[in-house]
C-alpha cells in the first residue's frame, strides 16, 4: 500500500495498520472461498462444487439405474404376453378365421378371451396407451386396445420390419405416431407358431406403446433434492428431446419431443455416449453444474440422460456466506480503524515530539533537547537523539575552531599558490614568446638557405663555366705554342707552368665548385622539404617498401645482400616524404655493411601507443658510441673519404618526421650493426 508523503506519522501509521489488516482480512476471505492453488485446500468455492457434482453424480446413476431398470419391465412384459401358449393360439385363431381388412363386428367383442388377456398385460408398473397385434404376413393391424386402429397397415413402419424381416426377436425405439402425432416408446415382439416348430417364422407381432411423460412423471422427476431448478433431461442419440422440457429455449420457443434437438454441452457428450460432470450453459442459455449419463436401450438404440441444477441456485448459500463475511469484516475493520488511531495518538506524539527538535537542530539549534519522561523504546530513543545532539555541539564546537586554524593556513597556502601560478603563468608567457622566436628563427633560417642555395649557385654556375672555358683556352694556347718555334729551354719552361701550376689549379677549381654545387643542392632539398605542402593519407607501407627495394635490386644482387622484410603496418603520411625516408635508410645500410662479412637488412615494425614503429637494421661496420648524435647533425659524415654524400641524408629525414610528428633513434654497436628507428602516427591529428 503506498502512503502519500504528505500524511503525517499518525495518518501513516493509521494507513498502514489498517490497510495490512485489510489485505489479511480480503486474503483470508479469498482463501476461504478460493482455497490456495497447489495445496488440497479447496476452499468453500470448489468444495460446494464438488458435493453438488457428487450429489448430481449420484442422482444421474441412480435416475439411470432406473430407467434401465424400466425398459427391462417393458421387455419382460412383451416378452412373457408374446410366448403365452394363449395368446399364440388365440392369435392363430384370428388369423385363420379371418380374412383381412376391417372386421364388422369389433375383434375385442369377437375374442373376449383375447380381450381378458390383454386386460391382464403388464405387470402392473406401467400404462400402456396401446396393446396391438400385427399380421405377420400382410402388415395389418388384427388386434387393438384402440379399435380405430384395426385394418390399418404399418408393414413399411421400422418395428415391423426388424422383427418380421430381419427376425429380431424384440425391437425398441421412440415413435411418433403418423395419425395423432403423439410421441410414444414403443416394443415390438415376434409371436410364433402356437406348435413348437424349430426356426418357425413368426405369425404376427406384438406391438405396445407407453406414454414417455409417465416414464418423465416417475423416473425423470427431479424432486426436492435438486432444488427448484433441478431437472432430468433426456435425449436421444440424435439429442432430440424425447419428454417435455421445464424452462423454454434461448429464443423463447417451447420444446417438443423428436423435434427440437439440443446443442447443449451435457446432452451432446451424452448422446455421443460419454459420462461424467461439467460446467457448462444448458438448453436455456442458464449456467449450470451437470451430471450427463448415456443408457444404452438396444444395439441400435441409445438415450443421453443430464441431470442439472442451476449454478445461481447452487451457489446461492455461498454468496450469503460471502456477504456475511464482509460484513463482519467490515466491522472488524472500523473496530480496527478506532483501536489504531488510539495506538497511533499513543505512539505518535513522543515521535512528533522528537521530529520537531530535529528541525530544530537542523535549523541550527543545538540547545533543543527530545523528552525523556518514558521508560519503553521512544523513551530510551529520545536519551540516545539527546546525548547524540550533545556531542555534535561539542564536535561542533570543536570543528569552528578547526575550521579557524585550517582557514588561517588555507589562506597563506592560497596565497602562495596565487604567487606560484603567477610565476608558472610568467614562465608560460616567456615559453610560448621563445617558441614563437624560435619558429620564426627557423622560418628565417629555411628562407635564408633557400635564398643562400638559390642566390650562390648563379656565381658558382658562372665559374664552372669559365673553368671549363680556361680549360679549352689552354688548349689553345698548348695548340699555338706547339705551331710557334721555340727553344728548348723556353718550351720546357712553359710546359712547366702549364703542367704543374695551371692544370692542378683549373683541377682544384672544377673539384671544389663540384662540391660546393652538391653543397648548394643538399641545402636547397633541406629548404624545400620544411616548405613543401604535406600530402597526408593512409599509407600502405608493405607497398611502399617493396617498391624502394625494387630500385635497389641491382646493388643488392652486386653485393651478395639478403634483405629479410617482414608484414608492415601501415601508418599516416605523405607517401612522396615518407618513401624518401625510407630510400635514405636502405641506402646508408647498404653503404655501410661490412665488407667481410655477407650483408643482411632487416626491415620490421610494430604498433605501440598510437604509434607505428618501423626499424631498419643492419649487420654493418657500426657507429662509435660518441658519434651517434652526430650523424643526425647537418653535414656530419661518418665516414668522408671512403663513402660518397654531403652529410644532409639524414638531417631531410628528421626534418620529414618532425613534420610528420615522427622522431629518428638510432641504436649501434661498433662492428656488429645498426638499428635506425622510425616512429610514425597511426593516425595524423
């Protein structure tokens, strides 16, 4: 049950002893009628349902035992009048004497003696509305407690044909007669031959009719014990009526024998030859509890039989029970309602009591105290809220002079903080100036190599050329002076000069402007590679190293190299500056493998923090501890003499990776080998 918030503690209290009292009450009500599912407490609901069906189960075999009971009356009492050695002699007294058709004089009046046997026919249980004998050969009736009915013929009738065609000795079934339309249980017999003839053929046919409502007035009666409502119904095996029904149908209309069929639930399964009990509509459209039995009256003839009683009739007693019982729970619920606002005012008031210090110590005030006059529970919680207000005035107390010392301190902490940030904030400034300086320094720096290479390499162009233009001056001249006669002493002083002084000068110019010019060069493609505009993309690297290595087949097969590669990950960059990286590395491992040893590169990367880290490593001369920073100097060189280049190689390739936010390392051991890293994004920001 769900309080609302805004009831004070008495209403919540009052809400919930007396909404839990209820739900018990409400449970225990459902309980009783109900019972608990899974258990074998049925409650009064079932257990009422379950005597009624009994009662209707035992009604419904005892109506049947005596219905079977009846027919085997009729059967015995056709059967005991068919074998009279009397009546076969009085019967074969008329049908010898007679003629056929109507007689003049009446046949009882004819044969008195027939007349006092039939007169004694039956054993004395049942009324029969016609006794009648049938010519076995014509099919005309001979003899009738009716005489109207005397000369007429029924051979085409189905009694008559079992019995006198197919030799069934008895034969039963339900008939409405084809002249007064009234419905009548018939049993029909074979009457032999007076002599006792073996497999003689019957000389004519007992017929009798009883009147199905005296069955319904005696046998199907429901009596007291069904109540008002109880009833017997019986159908048959079609579900036509075969007796007058008490209520009419849905639509009003009134029933009639071997006319109306009925649809119900209980007469259809006892038709069909089930038994047993249900719950179900009936005829009417009405509830009902109903017990439905099928009798069997021959082999071809069979009757359902349900006995009924309305289930509003039934459950009637209960709903009076139900009906007291809420109503005694409903006093008990004001009672309880009265007996909680007493305990609630009881209980309430110490704890409205103690709320309102609460507030009071909430709202700030530490001197409210809760009362402590009781002895019980709230009495004892009062003490305790008391003592607990007690100690937060002393902690309170204790904490303001707490808070006095720590504000003193945070605010001297405070203060230095503020200068400290100051002075980090200073240093910041001056961080972020030097770094502005030193980008427009490098900016300045890139376009003055740019300018010096451009601007240099038009006078060093100019002495190239006129280097080349004094060496074929001289040729000239050594043309003109081996034309013109001169001595010996003057040929050889000029060959002299030529030789040792012009020639090795005009060798030293051509070599140093050669140089300065790849110089100039080197420092032109440094220039362009921190101006050029980066092209960044996804780069598949197993590609691009494949196509580096195929500009290099030629030196590798010349020198004998095994260049191991395994699968690379790719990476981000510009493919033109990153191929460039990669050409530089291959081509200073090949340039520095050891010549006494066969020549391996190994060509490996890895992903590590966002990173992709690529190595190229070689079993080369080495690189000295001490000169392992250097290389990556401009214009340093391992090795001048031996090996060609101008020192920038690797100075481009961390200038391409700085741009790339990549950085070069290189790890060596004299003798034994190289290993340059190169570590790239995964992914440009």
């Amino acid at each position: 049950m769900k309080i609302p918030v805004s009831m004070g503690l008495r209403g919540k209290m009052m809400a919930f002893f007396c909404g839990t009292f209820v739900v018990m009450q409400l449970l225990a009500i459902l309980i009783l009628f109900a019972g608990i599912p899974g258990t074998s407490f049925r409650g009064e609901y079932r257990q009422e349902q379950v005597n009624v069906f009994n009662a209707l189960g035992s009604v419904a075999d005892l109506k049947k035992a005596e219905m079977e009971q009846w027919i085997s009356v009729l059967q015995n009492d056709a059967r005991q009048f068919a074998k009279s050695d009397l009546l076969r002699k009085s019967v074969a007294g008329i049908l010898h004497s007679g003629g056929s058709g109507r007689p003049t004089v009446p046949v009882p009046n004819r044969y008195p003696s027939l007349k006092e046997m039939v007169g004694l026919y039956g054993s004395g249980n049942v009324t029969y509305r016609s006794i009648r004998i049938v010519d076995g050969k014509t099919g005309e009736i001979v003899f009738s407690t009716r005489p109207s009915e005397i000369g007429r013929n029924i051979s085409g009738e189905s009694g008559y044909h079992r019995v006198i065609a197919e030799r069934v000795q008895d034969y039963i079934e339900i008939r409405k007669d084809p002249l007064t339309e009234s419905v009548s249980v018939s049993i029909s017999r074979e009457i032999l031959p007076p002599t006792e003839t073996p497999n003689a053929d019957p000389i004519a046919m007992l017929q009798t009719e009883v009147d199905p409502e005296e069955m319904a007035a005696f046998i199907l009666h429901a009596g007291e014990g069904l109540g008002r409502s109880g009833e017997v119904v019986l159908v048959n095996q079609d579900q036509f009526v075969l007796t007058s029904l008490k209520k009419p149908l849905k639509d009003g209309s009134i029933a009639r024998p071997l006319k109306t069929r009925i649809t119900a639930a209980p007469a259809k399964y006892a038709a069909a030859g089930a038994e047993g009990i249900i719950s179900a509509v009936d005829y009417a459209g009405i509830p009902v509890l109903a017990a439905y039995r099928h009798i069997r009256v021959s082999s071809d003839l069979a009757w359902g039989m349900v006995v009924k009683q309305d289930e509003e009739e039934v459950l009637a007693p209960l709903r009076r029970r139900v009906v007291l019982f809420l109503f005694l729970s409903m006093a008990t619920v004001l009672l309880t309602v009265a007996t909680s606002f007493f305990l609630a005012r009881s209980f309430a008031r110490p704890i409205l009591l103690l709320n309102r210090a609460a507030a009071a110590v909430e709202a700030g005030d530490l001197s409210a105290r809760a009362p402590e006059e009781t002895r019980d529970e709230l009495g004892a919680l009062g003490r305790t809220f008391n003592n607990m207000v007690h100690r937060i005035q002393e902690w309170h107390e204790d904490l303001n002079r707490e808070v006095e010392v720590r504000t003193a301190e945070l605010t001297f902490a405070n203060e230095e903080l503020q200068k400290e940030i100051a002075e980090r904030r200073k240093a910041e400034e001056a961080r972020e100036r030097a770094s502005a300086d030193l980008e427009e320094k490098n900016r300045d720096l890139e376009e003055i190599i740019y300018v010096t290479s451009h601007d240099l390499r038009s006078p060093l162009v100019n002495i190239i050329g006129f280097n080349r233009e004094v060496r074929r001056s001289l040729a000239d001249i050594r043309t003109v002076i081996d034309r013109i006669s001169l001595t010996a002493v003057e040929r050889k002083a000029i060959d002299a000069i030529l030789r040792d002084d012009i020639d090795p000068a005009l060798a030293f110019i051509s070599s140093g402007t050669e140089k300065m010019d790849r110089l100039l060069a080197g420092l032109l493609r440094l220039s362009r590679t921190g101006r050029a505009k980066l092209e960044v993309a996804p780069i598949d690297m197993d590609v691009l190293l494949g196509n580096i290595l195929g500009t290099f087949e030629f030196q590798t097969k010349e020198r004998g190299v095994t260049v191991l590669r395994e699968p690379l990950p790719p990476c981000y960059g510009d493919e033109v500056l990153i191929s460039q990286v990669f050409s530089n590395l291959v081509d200073n491992a090949l340039k520095y493998l050891d010549p006494t040893r066969p020549g391996i590169v190994r060509i490996k990367g890895t992903e590590a923090d966002g990173h992709v880290v690529y190595c190229v490593e070689d079993n080369g001369i080495g690189i000295p501890a001490g000169h392992q920073k250097k290389i990556l100097e401009i214009f340093y060189r391992l090795h001048p003499v031996d090996t060609p280049g101008e020192g920038l190689g690797l100075t481009i390739v961390r200038k391409i990776l700085y741009r790339h936010d990549g950085r070069l390392s290189v790890e060596s051991i004299e003798g034994k080998g190289s290993k340059f890293l190169v570590s790239l994004p995964k992914m440009m920001g």
